[in-house]
C-alpha cells in the first residue's frame, strides 16, 4: 500500500481513565468547566464524552483499577503516559480559571513559561501562551 492508498485517518482526541475516587462524570465536568466544551453523551459513573471545536473530543472512561500518575515520573510507581498541552492567552489567568474549576498546580514546574497542572484525577495538563 502506498501513501496515496492509505486509508483516512484523523485524531478526534484523547480517552482519560478516571478512578473510583474521581469518576468519569465528575472528571468530564471539570474539563467541561475548564474548557468551555460541552458533554455530549455519558454513561452513570463509567464513561462521558466531551466535543469541542473541529470535531476534536475528550473521553473520559471509569477504570475501577485506575491509579494516578506520578508528575515527575519515578521508577517503580505509575508513569505518566501523556498528558494534554492547552495553549492560553494569559497563562495566570488560566491557571486561576484551572484552579477554580477543581485542578491543582503540580509541584515540579520544569519550565518557567509552561505551568504544569494536575486535573482532579491527578493527569498532569500543561498551560503555556500560544495561539488560542
């Protein structure tokens, strides 16, 4: 197959586990308030999707096995696996907005124009000035 053959592919967006403590309806709305995107369908306690612009999405699935990720990573203790990147017009403003609507800033902050957040499920999200 050729890359003229390939089938279309596009990236709709992310799929973020939530644990017992923080459920997958109560992680959708903080990314509902932080993001402004609305909740577009969900299941009781175990799954929710939110849509934004463009056809992007945000998943959010129940995993009763679900640990946080430790931000920074280290050996022998759940790794981070990705975490998302939001651009900002005013990162202060962001992060006030970010905090207000249930996330907390990280303790290690590795770059000074980036602040490194945790969502209420402890996924580590980064704020920084850039195109919005």
């Amino acid at each position: 197959m050729t890359a003229a053959e390939r089938p279309r592919i596009r990236l709709r967006g992310p799929v973020i586990d939530a644990g017992p403590t923080q459920n997958a309806l109560d992680l959708a709305s903080f990314y509902e308030q932080l993001l402004g995107w609305a909740i577009a369908d969900q299941a009781p306690g175990g799954w929710a999707i939110l849509t934004g612009p463009d056809g992007l999405k945000i998943e959010i699935q129940g995993n009763t096995d679900y640990e946080p990720p430790r931000w920074p990573n280290r050996p022998d203790e759940q790794q981070m696996m990705l975490h998302l990147d939001f651009a900002t017009d005013d990162v202060d403003a962001a992060v006030a907005w970010a905090i207000e609507a249930g996330a907390t800033v990280a303790d290690y902050q590795p770059q000074a124009n980036v602040r490194v957040m945790l969502d209420p499920a402890g996924h580590p999200f980064c704020l920084f000035r850039g195109a919005v």
